[in-house]
C-alpha cells in the first residue's frame, strides 16, 4: 500500500540540520517586529529560518493528521541548541530516535491508507447504486456508466485508434486533477494506452459527442491510486469531448 508519509521527519532534520550548517546567521542582538528594519545579513537569516521551517509544516501537519502531533517549541528548542552547537542528543542518539518516530509513523500512514481506501469502496459502491438510478445515465456490464450531453455525429473510434479530446476529471468529492480544458490544449492518445474506463468510454462516443464517464476504480487506477491526486479506490469523473479520431475525416 502506498505510503502518504512521504517527507519523513528524519529527512527533514536532515534538510533543517543541513542548510543551518551551511547558510545561518547571527540573529539581532534585540528582537525586531518590522522585517525591513533588519540588516541585509538579518534578512538572509530570516529567510533561511523561513524555508526551513516551511520544509517541516507539510509533514507536521500529517503527523497531526495522524494523531501523532510534534511539539513546535520543542522543534524550535532542537533548532536553536543545534545552532549553538549544544545538541543535548549524541549524533547516533539522533539517529535511533529518528528512525525509531519514522517507523512509527509509517505505521500509521499503512493503517490510515488502509482505512481511506475501504471506505472509498464503500462510497464508490454506493455512489454507483445511485448513479445508476439516475435518468440518463447507462451502465455497461463492465460497471463504467456514462451520460450524453451532447450527441455528435461523426465516427466512432475503435480501441485501436489514436483520438484527440478535451477533458476534465476529478474526484467524487469534485477535487479536479487534471484538465486538458483548463490548459487550453487538447490530448491525443492511443485508446489502448490508456485506462480500461477510458478505452471503453471513448469508443462509445462519435466525434463531435461530449459525454460524462463514471469510472469505477477496477477500470480506473485501482488499489495502488496514481500519485498523491488520485488515491487508492477512487472512482474517476471525467467530461470528455471527442475532438477527432487519427486518419478519419470528422
């Protein structure tokens, strides 16, 4: 199963460790509100302390998420004794009680994508009981249901073929993750390089149609997901509009 703790706590102290050791500066003798009244060497300090600490807010917040949230002034303690050079831990003391945290947080995360990925069986089962009950709306034997919303008149495509489109898809949750409309350029493909929901779904379509394809998860990207966009078990929702097919006349 795939993990979601993907910046682990040990390579972020690492990163953290790392760019104090070779860009930190000296901080102002007297705290400063206004960042413009810095120095020029303050405002670099400033900066450094900034983007290392934007490294860790991603991974502190799935450790929150996960119900194993750090302690952000003892964070900054560990920074502070580790610029002084007065680290209260021994390198190899560092080292075990990292790897040690990692562990378990990548056990949480195994049991968090376990339990994200069976309730999104459970949805998709029920989304498309109901789905399916919905005027318009087709379902194949192979479960991928569709809805016309506009018919065209062209050829239809074969699995074989190569077909420019235009689409959108996104989640149950309506989250977009990818859109060749919002980049302003269409897709070309080959129909049997693609998802077994798309192959299908586009071979349905004459060119100039536009159709809503409902893609269960077996004919999506299933339990491994694709990237952190589409997680494991997720029905797809994709708008498509097939421009042309390769080699036919519209």
């Amino acid at each position: 199963m795939k993990k979601f703790f993907k910046v682990t706590v040990l390579a972020s102290a690492v990163s953290l460790l790392a760019a104090c050791g070779q860009e930190a500066q000296e901080a102002p003798a007297e705290k400063v509100t206004d960042i413009k009244a810095y120095t020029e060497d303050q405002q670099a300090a400033y900066a450094i302390g900034s983007i290392v600490a934007r490294n860790l807010v991603a991974p502190l917040k799935r450790q929150e998420e996960l119900g194993a949230p750090l302690d952000k002034e003892i964070i900054v303690q560990g920074i502070t004794d580790a610029l002084n050079e007065s680290t209260q831990l021994s390198d190899e003391e560092l080292q075990t009680v990292l790897k040690a945290y990692d562990e378990k947080m990548n056990t949480l995360s195994t049991e968090a994508a376990r339990i994200e990925s069976e309730k999104a069986e459970v949805d998709a089962k029920n989304f498309f009981a109901e789905n399916g009950k919905k005027e318009g709306i087709t379902t194949t034997e192979s479960g991928l249901q569709y809805e016309v919303l506009a018919a065209g008149t062209g050829k239809k495509a074969t699995p074989s073929d190569t077909v420019t489109v235009h689409y959108t898809g996104s989640l149950l949750n309506g989250n977009v993750f990818d859109s060749s409309v919002e980049r302003g350029e269409p897709a070309t493909f080959a129909l049997n390089r693609v998802i077994p929901g798309w192959t299908e779904g586009v071979a349905l379509m004459n060119v100039g149609s536009k159709y809503k394809l409902y893609i269960p998860s077996e004919l999506g990207y299933g339990a491994q997901g694709a990237g952190a966009d589409i997680p494991p078990n997720s029905t797809l929702v994709f708008e498509v509009e097939l421009l042309e097919i390769a080699g036919q006349d519209k």
